[in-house]
C-alpha cells in the first residue's frame, strides 16, 4: 500500500490529506490529471490563478475528509474531486465577467453534464487501465466544494444576514 495514499490512517498521519490528492495509479492517470488541470488554469489570470491554487490547498484536505467517510478499507489516489472543484472555481468566475460569461458557463455545463453521466452509469467516465479505480462521488463533492469555494465573497456576506450595500434597511 502507497504511504501516501488517502486511507483510514490519514486519521493517525494527516499529511495524506494532502498526499492522497498527488498520488496516482501509474502515469497515465497523473497525466489525464494533469490534463484536466491545464484547461481552467490557462483561461485564468496568474493573479487569479495563484487565489484559486491556494483556495485547492484549502479543499484538498476537506475533500480528503469527505471521502475518508464512504472510503472503508479502501485507499483514495489521484486529483480529480480536486480537478473538478477547480473547473467549478474557474467557470463561476468566468460566468462573472461578462466578456467570457459563455465560456463559464460551458465549462459548468460540461462539468455537471460529465457529473450526470457519471451518477446515471454509476461509474465514472474515462477508459481507465487496469488497476485504476474510478470515485465519482469524490468528483461530486469536489464540484460542490469548488462552487462553495468560488462564490465571491459579496455574495457570501450577502446570504449570512449581512447588510448589502446600497440597500436600506427595513
């Protein structure tokens, strides 16, 4: 078993919170990875970007913890609950700015779109080798970690029962 890997221990050695999202199955899954990786950080500014890269270091152990629920005996490898929480950051944000609003909300669309396939066939997506085991629940969670994590925070404050500015009070 991978000392990095995400399983039970990770309750005993918290650093597979983190490690559990770097390690993989072999080199094809870190590269359909880090594929998955690429498209959302290249229509990103660096500002934002470096924003959403540590936003990801604040997900991945949340992610970790959600999955150590339904995870067992099991193990966790690779990053694609976090690949789908950054495809979920970057298309609220696009979908923000009027000039890429339609680039946004494709990338949402096709994110919920791959989601729905997934729960409908009850297995993920991708053609995976042999060994390589698929956890859609992990890339569902790791969307709504990714949309919760996006919402700007004028709208965070506004739904906490916090005055809106420009807005009277009752």
């Amino acid at each position: 078993m991978d000392p990095f890997a995400l399983t039970a221990e990770a309750l005993r050695e918290p650093w597979r919170l983190w490690t559990g999202h770097l390690t993989h199955f072999g080199w094809e899954h870190a590269l359909a990875n880090a594929l998955t990786f690429g498209v959302p950080l290249l229509l990103t500014s660096r500002q934002e970007r470096a924003r959403i890269l540590l936003s990801l270091l604040a997900v991945a152990p949340l992610l970790s913890l959600v999955v150590l629920t339904g995870l067992g005996t099991g193990q966790y490898r690779g990053a694609s609950g976090l690949a789908c929480a950054l495809w979920a950051m970057v298309s609220l944000r696009l979908a923000e700015r009027q000039e890429a609003t339609p680039y946004g909300l494709l990338m949402l669309g096709g994110l919920l779109l791959k989601l729905g396939a997934e729960a409908v066939l009850g297995t993920g997506c991708l053609v995976r080798p042999e060994g390589w085991q698929s956890l859609p629940a992990v890339q569902l969670w790791g969307t709504l970690l990714g949309l919760a994590f996006a919402l700007p925070a004028k709208r965070r404050t506004r739904h906490a029962g916090l005055p809106c500015p420009g807005v009277k009070p009752l």
